[in-house]
C-alpha cells in the first residue's frame, strides 16, 4: 500500500511537470503569451526621478583689487636701486660673528608681507639674513611668475629675492602653524643654527630711535635683538627655550630646546598649539623670557607706500636721481632731510599704532587679513578664497578638540591644574568638573562591584566542581 502511494505521487509530480513545460512551448509558439494579462504595477512606465538642483551659496561682496605697495621699487633691478637704509640702521660690516637667521612665514596676502619684511630691512636686518618661507601651497608657481597680484597667494619671487636681498624657501605643500614651526627647527638643524629668530608676516618692526642706555651708542632693533641673543648664548644663562619681543611677535628660539621636547604637536594645527609647546617646554624647565629690541606691532593692514619705512622726504629710487654736485671743502657729512628721531619717524609710528588700534577694534576679528582677497580664478591651485577661510576655520576647531582630548581640558595653564607632559592623552576630559568626577566614581564603585560578584561566582563555580 505504501509504495502504490509513492508511485502516485510520483506519477502526478511528473504529469504537472510536463503539462507546465507544454503549456510554455505552446504559448511562446503560437503567441499568446503578448495577450496574457499583466498587473498594473508591472507595466506601468516608472516615474521619471528628477535630480534635485544644486542650491548654491550667497556669492560674496565683490571687494577693490589690490595695488602693489611699493612703487618706488617697481622698477629696480637690485638692491641699489632703492632707497638707502636709514644711516643710523644700517646692517653692521662686516657681519656679526653669530648666524641670525629669521624667518617670517608666508600664507596669504602680499601687501603685508612686504611690509614686514621691508620693515625690518629697514630696522636694521641684513637681508640676505632673512627667510620668507613661501607656504603658500602653490609649489614653484610663485618663483615662476605664474601668479597675479590679486591672487591671495601670490607674492612677487623676484621682488624680494633680486630687489630686496633677502631668501625664499617654499614648502612642499600647503603646511599648518605647527607644522611650519617644525620646518623652521628642521631648517635650523640642516644649517647648524644653534639660534634663529622667527617674526609673524602680519608684524612690522621698527627701531626705537629714542632708545638710550646709559652711555651706549644708539642700536637698531637688529643690534639690540643680538644682544640678546649674546645674553642667552653664555654657558651660565640656564635652560632657555625662546626670548620673546612684544609677546612673541618676534621670538628668538634656541634650535636644541625645541628639538628635546619633540617640536611642537601637528596634531593640534593652529590654535592651541603654541599653548601645547610652551607648557611642555616648561614642564621640562625651560624658560621662555621676555626682551625687548625695538617697536612691533601688530596689523591688519599695510601702507600704500613702503618708502615711508626709509625715512626718505624724497621717494625716488637712486636710480631716478641725478648724481649730487661735489660738496664743498671741507666736505660736509652726508645726511638725509629725514634724520634720526625725526617728525617724520613719530608719523611712521602714530601711523602703525592707528592701524594696530583698527585691527584689535575690528568687530570682524583680528585676522580679516586672511582672507581680504577674491582673486586667482583660472590660475595654478586656485582655491576659493573664502571656501579656503572656512576650511581653516574647521580645522582650528578640531586642533582645539585635539587640545581638549589630550590634556583633558581646554584652558591653557596646563601646570596651574598640576599637570605634567605624562598626563598627556591619559586624562579624562572634563576631568576637573564636579559631575564628571563623581560619574567617574560611580562608574568605578559599579565596576568594583561587578568584577567581585564575579569574582565570587567564579569561586563558587570551583567549589562544586572539587565537590563533584
């Protein structure tokens, strides 16, 4: 009875099969199977999906191209063919024994590195003792020409180079604060620099003409800044790390100090990490000292013409100047209309306090320098400029988070809370508020007890086990 049953089933499986694979060769044979009913859903057409359009944002206030700051160098060729340096600022001859490299950091804005640097040219520094380091990201393009005025990162190779005297490094690529801090450590360390000085591009330096010490000579900011260089380099100073002239707008830095508590944190970019740096310097018994060398300010702005730093009445290159008549006998000393301590040096300096007092006044911020400029569409790595301020408006805010998550806390006086450079990422943040203290207690009480009834379970657990 059992195996006619099977053999049924067998038989009707095999009969459904056969008349399912007839029925298709006949419908596809003959046609029918166009006229078999479908359901709607499937032969309805599919709605078309439109791609959403793209909503772009406000485009900015279109704002006044930028002109060059300094015509009366448009058409020099070298150093000789601009004004001379003020007499009583001049670079001593022969050079100081000791290397003074300084290096002033480029990023944006040409107007306002040219001021700098033509400041301290004027304040004394010898050219060829300065360093622009041209991170602007664009590669060669700058020392290439490649590059107009109203580029933000644009600076003008042959200017500063042929005409002023001074060296271009560029960056590989587009580095932050603290990574540029490490390329001048690094730099140092390639050229065996025990000692170098490193100013901000937004901080043009003046001598004080009405500096007296006692019965010393007058000393341009260059001279008094080595000075103080001397001072640090003697065998008994102790364990400095950086001098610091008007806060740290510029800084004397010692190359070995840096190098010992590992550089400054790349991790943290921007702001923040100038905190990092000299808490660990300090946690490490370095010193940072204060010094004084001469006026620098700190600006937003530039003037229209940097002849005014030359202290010249008269503006004209030497180039467009007709050679002088032979003086009398005796002859008379050659001095300038424009001498030391003059009107005209008190209109540079009330001149540099109005733009330091608009820049900390400005309700835009500090650094609307940063981004002053729209231009560079259609030229070599061109980026928008204020797409580029807001990128590094991001990443300001992660290094602060980074700062945060490292010590545990956002305030700078790392010490002050009783911190050493080993608390660094071990720390819980908000370590130091009431409600994180006592969560963290809680968390731990619960914990404690957790692992002992697990403990204990583990040992009851043993106990049958020998019993059994």
């Amino acid at each position: 009875m059992l195996l006619s049953q099977g053999r049924l089933r067998q038989s009707i499986l095999i009969f459904v099969v056969a008349f399912v694979l007839a029925s298709g060769i006949f419908l596809f044979k003959t046609g029918l199977y166009e006229k078999l009913p479908v359901p709607k859903q499937i032969i309805s057409e599919p709605s078309p999906t439109a791609k959403p359009t793209p909503l772009y944002k406000p485009k900015p206030e279109s704002r006044p191209g930028f002109t060059d700051n300094f015509p009366g160098a448009a058409n020099a060729k070298s150093p000789a063919d601009l004004p001379e340096i003020p007499p009583w600022n001049k670079p001593p001859e022969p050079h100081v024994e000791e290397k003074t490299p300084l290096y002033i950091g480029f990023t944006r804005n040409w107007r306002l590195l040219q001021q700098v640097v033509v400041s301290y040219i004027t304040a004394g520094w010898p050219p060829e003792d300065i360093y622009v380091v041209d991170n602007s990201g664009v590669m060669h393009s700058n020392k290439n020409g490649l590059l107009g005025l109203q580029n933000p990162f644009y600076l003008d190779y042959k200017r500063l180079t042929d005409v002023l005297g001074i060296k271009v490094l560029t960056t590989p690529t587009l580095l932050t604060f603290a990574q540029l801090q490490n390329f001048f450590t690094f730099a140092s360390l390639e050229n065996g620099w025990e000692h170098y000085f490193w100013a901000h591009m937004d901080s043009p330096a003046v001598s004080d003409e009405e500096y007296e010490e006692g019965d010393q000579p007058y000393k341009s900011l260059y001279l008094r800044a080595v000075t103080v260089m001397r001072e640090t380099m003697r065998p008994d100073y102790g364990p400095l790390a950086a001098r610091w002239f008007a806060y740290d707008r510029l800084t004397l830095v010692r190359t070995k100090a840096y190098v010992d508590v590992g550089g400054w944190d790349p991790q943290i970019p921007f702001y923040m990490t100038d905190c990092d740096m000299h808490e660990r310097l300090w946690m490490r018994n370095f010193t940072i000292e204060g010094a004084t060398a001469g006026l620098v300010y700190d600006v937003a702005s530039a003037v229209d013409d940097l002849g005014i730093f030359y202290r010249r009445k008269s503006q004209t290159s030497k180039r467009d100047v007709a050679p002088p008549p032979p003086p009398p006998e005796p002859a008379a000393p050659r001095i300038k209309a424009d001498g030391r301590n003059s009107p005209e040096y008190h209109e540079l300096l009330k001149k540099l306090d109005e733009m330091q007092r608009a820049k900390h006044e400005d309700k835009g911020g500090r650094n609307t320098w940063q981004s002053a400029q729209q231009g560079g569409q259609g030229e070599p790595f061109y980026r928008d400029s204020i797409g580029f301020e807001q990128g590094i408006s991001m990443t300001m805010d992660f290094g602060r988070k980074v700062f945060e998550e490292k010590w545990g806390r956002g305030p700078c006086n790392l010490r002050e809370a009783g911190l050493g450079e080993d608390d660094a990422w071990r720390l819980i943040p908000g370590w130091e508020t009431e409600k994180v203290q006592r969560k963290v207690k809680e968390d731990r009480e619960r914990e404690r007890k957790e692992r002992l009834a697990q403990e204990r379970a583990e040992n009851e657990k043993k106990k049958k086990e020998g019993n059994g």
